[in-house]
C-alpha cells in the first residue's frame, strides 16, 4: 500500500526565476486555450442535423475526423515546438500536464452535464505541474527545478523519513510564490475501526459548531469583519485606470488580503480539527452530510461561505484519519426537530426558537446540543447496520446490496450533456 501526502511549503524565487517561471505560465496558458479551442471547433462542427448544414456555422472539419483527446493533443506538442518555437522554452512536462488538466475539466463536465471548461485570460494560469524527477530534489535548503535551477525553500517541517518526492507544483498566489510537493512511501496504515465514545457535531451560523458532549464554539467572522477594510482596497483598485503600474499594484494588495483570510480561517479550523480529535476516549466523530450548495445560494449566504463548512468537513476527516478516529457523514434531515430522548418528532423550530423543548417526554436543551446529540444517536444506528456495534435494527442505509447514495455536497448530473466523445 502506498501513502501519499502533500506537503507546502514557501519558496523565494530571484527576479530572473520569478520572470522565467511567469513567462512558463503565460505559454501554459496559451496551449491550454489552444487545445480547448480544437474542442469547442469539434463539438460546434457536431452541432448541425446529419442532412444538412447550419447556415450560422459551416462545417469545417471532416466528419471521419476524431475527438481531440489527450494523447492526441499530447503527440501534437512536438510539432506545435517547431512551428512556434517558443513552445520549447517551457519544459515539455509542464505543457503534457496542462493539456491533461485541461481533458481532467472536460471529463469532469461530461460526468456532471454542465461546466464547460472556458477559455483563461492573462494572469489567470496560477500554477504547474512538474510530474517526476529523476533524484530528489530537495537539497538543504532549496528546491532544484527543471530549467529554473536551485530556488530558497522554507522547510518549515521536514519530510519524514522513508518518504520519496514525486512531483511538485508551483502555485503563485497575489506577490509570493509556494510549492507543494506531492511524497509517496510503502507503509501501511489501517482504516480507522469505532472504537470508544462516539461525539455528534451539529454546525451552524450562531455557534460554528456544537457537541454532544456539551461543548459550544463560537463563529469568527473571518470575511464580514474585515469587510470594510477589503472594500476600501478594492474601491481603489477600480478608481486605478487599466493597464497602469497602479493598478496593478492594488490588485495584489486585494490578492494579497484575500490571502490573509483564508490562511487565518484555514488555521483556525486546522486547530480546532485537532482539538476536537484529541479529546479523551473519543474514538468516532459524526457530523452533518450538508448539502452546501444549497446553503450557499440562500439569504445567509455570504456568512455561509464565510463560515468554509465544506472546507472545515474535509480538513476534519483528514485530521481524524491521522489520529485514528472513526469518521462518518449522516443525513441531516430533522435533526432539530427530533428529541434525542424520546426520539418523537417535535416539529419545525424558526430561527429565533434556540431552545429544545420535547411535549412528550418534557426534555428541554439547547437547540444545537439537541441536533448533536441527534447526530451522534444517527451514527451510532448506522453503524449497527453495517455490524460494527453488534446489534441489528431495520435502518436500510449500509446494508449489504444497497446502493450506497451520493453525498450531499455533490452535484448530481443533469440528463442533458453534450454528446459522448469517443476517447
């Protein structure tokens, strides 16, 4: 079995690296629109009836003519070299991997229906790809990269022993520039198993997140509470005039601000991922499958995106699948309208309603403490299913031959899609 695990790190070009490696991306971004434009011509020249042609478009390629695919498109770089020589000035692995992007974007459009890949204006390419390496590139204190030459790296924690870089990418974001390196080893590590106290965790916009255990944290407004600041910034930049040095020094003061916001949200969720998995005796976490599109498009919105939900949910099963915690996706259907006690249904609870209080059995709780108790009692059952408690009941979802459904989160596929390219 092989471990794979992505490290970031900062790097410090000099200016003629800084140049060399934002002409690269300006060439990846010109073969990236170049191979998107051979697709949109073949899908448009496949858009008229079979008898007759458009009188909007004509039929420019041949019928026999097949689908642009990626190993086409790949095979077509040499000879792109010698026809635009300045093709060459890029490493060749670097152009391969961004026409794969570009064929990973249509793949992706083509299993959900919708998302056609567009065309990148300029500064729009962020990053590349270099795939292997023949020695390890990591020397002391600096990375050796094709082309570029050795370039100062923050090693802010060392690569573990045993563990081999396969790839690395080079990302720019607004003035500074950052690497991640993709490290691979031969270990085997077990899939987490349930094992001692379960924790249900409940998410919301006046708590962030509430426990089972009792525990409530509170929001920080990472977005709304800077807003001001990001306003003013960004009314500046659109009072610059076009294509002046100005103008583009105030956009990598709003990137550059942008930036602070999301590595401290991202910080803060890092740490209370950690909190959450180093209490005593938790051995299985809980939560909400959200659907987080739909939440993101509601009258809450900004202050949903703000909150990074989605975000927080992933970083906070990776950091359980480090500790060894047991970590699963219920449905959150009526979790506020269901004691946790009595298991009854209580009814649709209004925003402004935050306390729990059940007709039947008389509990009375928090609201969010009610839902996350609800969510761990969910867990718990649908474990039980799958025969990881040892005891059995009628709850359908995990049996054996039951299709298991699509989270939440993701987008279901339209019926209408292009037609199907032969790759």
């Amino acid at each position: 079995m092989t471990l794979t695990v992505n490290y970031c790190y900062r790097i410090y070009p000099d200016a003629t690296q800084e140049q060399t490696m934002l002409h690269w991306l300006e060439i990846s971004r010109q073969v990236y629109n170049y191979a998107l434009r051979e697709i949109k011509d073949w899908v448009n020249s496949r858009k008229c009836s079979l008898d007759r042609c458009s009188l909007e478009r004509e039929y420019i390629i041949p019928a026999d003519q097949s689908f642009p695919t990626y190993y086409i498109q790949q095979n077509a770089l040499p000879k792109a070299k010698k026809a635009f020589p300045l093709l060459g000035e890029a490493p060749a692995q670097v152009l391969q991997t961004t026409i794969r992007r570009l064929h990973e974007a249509w793949n992706y459009f083509q299993n959900r229906g919708f998302g056609f890949p567009r065309f990148k204006k300029f500064g729009q390419m962020k990053s590349m790809l270099f795939p292997q390496f023949k020695t390890n590139p990591i020397t002391g204190w600096q990375i050796a990269l094709p082309k570029v030459g050795k370039i100062p790296i923050n090693l802010h924690r060392p690569i573990p022993e045993g563990f081999v870089v396969k790839q690395a990418r080079v990302l720019r974001k607004a003035d500074r520039w950052e690497v991640v390196l993709t490290i691979e080893s031969d270990v085997s590590i077990p899939e987490a198993q349930p094992h001692g106290d379960a924790l249900g965790i409940d998410l919301g916009l006046e708590k962030f997140l509430t426990t089972s255990d009792r525990e409530f944290i509170a929001r920080p407004r990472f977005l709304t509470s800077l807003y001001r600041e990001l306003k003013l910034l960004q009314r500046k930049y659109a009072r610059t005039k076009p294509g002046s040095k100005n103008r583009e020094k105030a956009r990598i003061r709003v990137a550059r601000f942008h930036n602070h916001i999301t590595n401290v949200r991202k910080d803060w969720q890092f740490k209370l991922a950690n909190h959450l998995c180093k209490k005593d005796g938790i051995g299985m976490i809980f939560v909400e499958d959200l659907n987080l599109k739909a939440m993101s498009r509601g009258m809450l919105r900004k202050h949903t995106l703000d909150a990074a939900f989605g975000q927080f949910l992933n970083l906070l099963e990776w950091v359980a699948k480090k500790h060894q915690i047991y970590f699963l996706r219920v449905n959150p259907d009526g979790t506020s309208q269901t004691c946790p006690k009595c298991n009854t249904h209580t009814g649709k609870k209004d925003l402004q309603v935050r306390v729990h209080r059940c007709g039947e059995c008389g509990y009375e709780t928090h609201r969010d403490r009610a839902a996350a108790e609800v969510i761990r009692l969910r867990g718990l059952e649908l474990m039980s299913t799958q025969g990881l408690c040892g005891r059995e009941n009628a709850y359908a979802v995990g049996l054996p031959r039951i299709e298991e459904t699509l989270s939440r989160s993701e987008a279901k596929p339209r019926k209408g899609r292009t037609r199907n390219a032969q790759q």
